[in-house]
C-alpha cells in the first residue's frame, strides 16, 4: 500500500518536471523568438539610421551645391550690374554733336565752315570753335563714329565734295544741280584721338546754311576692336 502510494508521488512530481521542462522549453522558444525580433529591430535600426545618415549628408550637399549656385549667381548678377554701370557711364560720356553752315560760297580747296551748333555733347568750346573758324573736327575721344552730313546748293551743274579724315577721302557728294540739290552721306568710322575732320568741294560752289547744310557725329562705341578703314 505504501509502495503504491510512492509510485503515485513519484508519477505526479515526474509530471510536474516534465510540465516544468515543457514551460522552461517554451519559455526558452519564447526567449528566443524576442532575442531575433530584437536582433531585427536593431539591424532595421541601424540600417534606418544609417540610410537617415545617408539622406541627410546628400541633403547637405545638395544644399551646399544650391549655395554655392546662389554665391556663383549673385557673383554673376553683381558683375552685370557692374558691367551696366559702366556701359551707362561710357555712353553718358560719348561724342554727339550736329553743327550747321552759314550761307556762303567756297572755291574748290576751301574748307565747307559750320559755326552753328544746334546739338552738342561732350565736345570742348575749342572743338566747337575750330568747326567755326577752320571748318575742321578735332576727335578728342576715340572710338568708332558715325558721321553723316547733307549740303544743299542751287550752283547749276556738276557739284562735287569731299568728306576727308587727316587729308584721305573718306566719303564724296556728288550732284548735278538744275535748281536746288540736296546730297547726303552716312559713313562709320573710327577716329583716333587728334584725327580730323572736315569737308572740301572739289568745285565751285554755293553752300545754304541753317537747317538745310549740317554736320553730325555720333560716338558709339570706345572699344578698339570695332575699327573701320
């Protein structure tokens, strides 16, 4: 009976074991199972930083890149700006200036007078004299010119003059006058300082004066490179 009862202790505390093992088994399946979820947390982590890493440092080249775009922009906006203000400040000091005649008839050789200023920039009082008394311009500032001019007379038959810079025949008026004529000449050129210009008839003639026989120059551009011959 006694037996009986061991064997009935022993079967029950074999069960209890074997319940324990089984729960410390599934403990340790559980234990596991969390370890590899946290190894996997933790590698999906890392990997979340390390891409975050990764994003952020592109970020910041990209807003260095952007930076220095802007600087390089800036730089460049600055340097046109500068650019601008000197061209405005070059083309508010160029030539411009139209004179006019006086009636009055001139021998072949003569030099055709315009002591009548009706628009002037940026040209000396002596220049302005010199077209009055010698008929002859004086550049005082180089750079490429435009030059034109119109001469009317009435004196019947050929008519002939020369638009002339340091004595070269740089453009011609040719009429052949019934009554009244009008002879027009445009021309580019580029004048060194101290180059002179002035025109001659290389006939007889009567030249009107005002409005209707002047001389204009216009200074367009400083640059050497624009050279006309």
């Amino acid at each position: 009976m006694r037996q009986k009862l061991l064997r009935e202790e022993l079967k029950t505390t074999n069960n209890s074991l074997n319940s324990v093992r089984n729960e410390a088994e599934a403990r340790k399946q559980d234990f596991v199972a969390l370890l590899n979820k946290t190894d996997s947390t933790e590698h999906k982590l890392k990997s979340s930083v390390t891409d975050y890493e990764h994003k952020q440092n592109q970020t910041q080249l990209e807003i260095k890149w952007i930076q220095n775009k802007m600087q390089k922009y800036e730089i460049s906006q600055n340097q046109s700006v500068e650019n601008l203000d000197l061209e405005i400040h070059k083309m508010s000091h160029r030539v411009a200036l139209t004179v006019c005649a006086v009636p009055n008839t001139y021998s072949s050789g003569d030099i055709v007078l315009f002591p009548v200023v009706t628009t002037v920039y940026d040209v000396s009082k002596l220049a302005l004299s010199a077209l009055g008394t010698s008929g002859k311009f004086k550049c005082e500032k180089a750079g490429l010119y435009l030059i034109s001019a119109f001469l009317m007379t009435n004196t019947k038959g050929h008519v002939e003059f020369h638009l002339l810079k340091n004595s070269n025949i740089i453009a011609s008026f040719f009429m052949s006058v019934n009554v009244y004529q009008t002879s027009t000449i445009s021309i580019l050129q580029h004048l060194e300082i101290n180059d002179i210009i002035y025109i001659r008839p290389l006939t007889n003639a009567f030249v009107f004066g005002g409005t209707l026989s002047c001389l204009s120059f216009l200074q367009l551009t400083t640059k050497n490179k624009y050279r006309f011959h």
